[in-house]
C-alpha cells in the first residue's frame, strides 16, 4: 500500500523535484506528488502526470530495489510507459531501497 513508497523514499534525491507519477502495479493505481521534494501519495490515478507507468509486483520490486534498470524493463517490455525514460529513471532514484550511505557529519 502507500506506506511502502514512504519507506522507499529517496528525499535526497528528491530534493527541490515537483512531478507526478501515476504508478499501476498489478490491479492497484497509485499516485505519487513531489513537491518541490516533498512527497504525496494517493490511491486513484492523477489527471497529468509526467509519467504513467504499469508494470507488475515484481518488475515494481526489480525497479526500486536497483536490480532491475528501468531502461532494461522497458526493453523487455516490462514496464509500459507514458512520459520519457528518463522520467522513470528519475522516479526509481527517488523510489528506491537501494543502501544509502550514512551522510557524512
């Protein structure tokens, strides 16, 4: 559910970022709000997105956990994309269970 993109949210990443990314995994829709690096999530797809992604469970796992480069879940028809590429990868910075290194003191 919507708790899962709080624990996978990047806030670096999403620093000073406003977009909207429509993401159908399965048979749910979610939407995910920056604004200006702040994160909104909503059950129900967002009128505009910059991206409308639909993908599976798994292929959502691959993407956010790095195994999985967004490009290459394209290629393999994966994941189908409304917006640009780099959208997703951007989107995939910022959803991300990858280990982020402790910032330094």
């Amino acid at each position: 559910g919507l708790n899962a993109f709080t624990a996978l949210f990047n806030p670096e990443a999403a620093r000073g970022l406003t977009e909207t990314y429509v993401l159908r995994i399965g048979d749910d829709v979610f939407t995910v709000r920056l604004e200006d690096g702040r994160m909104r999530t909503d059950v129900d797809a967002a009128d505009d997105p910059d991206l409308d992604a639909s993908m599976d469970m798994a292929t959502f796992f691959g993407l956010a956990s790095g195994q999985l480069e967004p490009r290459q879940a394209l290629r393999a028809d994966c994941v189908r994309i409304d917006g640009k590429p780099e959208t997703l990868e951007r989107c995939f910075k910022i959803l991300s269970i990858t280990p982020r290194l402790p910032a330094a003191a």
